[in-house]
C-alpha cells in the first residue's frame, strides 16, 4: 500500500475513531497521526487472531483500522488522562 493509500485511511480511521471514543476529535494532524498508527495497531490485532490486517484500500481494512484507532484513542485518552491528574 502507497504512503497516500496510508494517510487517506488514517484521515478516515482516525476521525472515525475520535468520534466512537469521545465525539469531539484531536484535531486534524492528531487524528491523522492516530488514524495511521491505529490502522497499524488493527492490523497487529487481526494478525494476532488468524485473520488478515490492512488489505489495502477497501472497507475492510477501514474496519480494522477504525478498530486499532479506537484501541490507540482510548489508551491515548487514558495515558493523557492520568497525566493531567
């Protein structure tokens, strides 16, 4: 997959993701970062289970990165949660 194919999933996966886990988004450079690095999160996850991670550009590898982007959301939320305490 092409470094564009990545960061067009990772604009999707992560707005998508930031809406599921708290409905308001990082903002556009942090949701593209955490989009991209939860598509690779969701592709280690699916992996680990027998099933096939990122695929490429279709709907299944935006469900896996969706999936990984809300796993990295929600860890990031509570890593950025317990620092502010």
């Amino acid at each position: 997959m092409g470094i564009i194919s990545w960061i067009i999933l990772g604009v999707v996966a992560g707005f998508i993701g930031s809406k599921i886990v708290n409905k308001t988004g990082q903002g556009v450079v942090m949701d593209i970062v955490l989009g991209i690095v939860g598509a690779i999160v969701g592709g280690l996850i699916f992996s680990a289970f027998g099933a096939s991670g990122v695929t490429g550009l279709n709907i299944y590898s935006l469900i896996v990165a969706v999936i990984g982007a809300v796993v990295v959301l929600w860890a990031y939320h509570q890593f950025s949660a317990r620092r502010t305490l």
